[in-house]
C-alpha cells in the first residue's frame, strides 16, 4: 500500500482505526469494520493501524484512547471519534462527512 501520508492524501475518504491488541472494544469493533469494508465498498478505504507498534502515528495524531476513529480526504481530517460505535452509527458518521 503506500506511506501513511500518501495514503491519507487520497481522493478516496481514508478511515484510520487506531487500535490495540489489548483493547476489549477494539476487538468488538473488528467484525463491524469487515462489515463496513463490506457496505461501503470502494466509496471508502480502511487503514488499520495498531497504537503499540506504531507509536508516532499515534502521537502525531494525538490519540489518547483506543479505538479512536480519524477519517481523512485529501490530507484533512473530517471527522474523527474515540469509542466503540454500532455499524450504523459509523456509517452515519462517515456518509455526513464525505
């Protein structure tokens, strides 16, 4: 895939989920991001990113809480949220903001 930048720097919406190995609700969070892949398609592209092997990322982002949802366009981020959430809710979230 690319670097972090140039990946985030894409036309198409970039939804990164920051997450941890240890983290209870991030483990809940797993199966509605395969089913948000599967929902949304090419309309969105899904990055992963584990806080704990990816340290500066986290930092350089600020995440204090895992998961913790930033999407992207174009470079900017458009929405971002820390918490668990139903598959609606993030689907809500995601359509107002692109």
């Amino acid at each position: 895939m690319g670097k972090f930048s140039d990946i985030v720097k894409s036309d198409i919406p970039t939804l990164v989920d920051f997450h941890a190995t240890w983290c209870g609700p991030c483990k809940t969070m797993h199966p509605i991001m395969d089913r948000l892949k599967d929902d949304m398609g090419s309309k969105i592209r899904i990055l992963k990113i584990d806080i704990d092997k990816n340290p500066d990322v986290a930092e350089k982002f600020k995440v204090r809480s895992v998961p913790t949802f930033v999407l992207f366009k174009k470079g900017e981020i458009i929405w971002r949220q820390s918490g668990a959430m139903d598959i609606n809710t993030l689907k809500n979230k995601i359509k107002q903001a692109i």
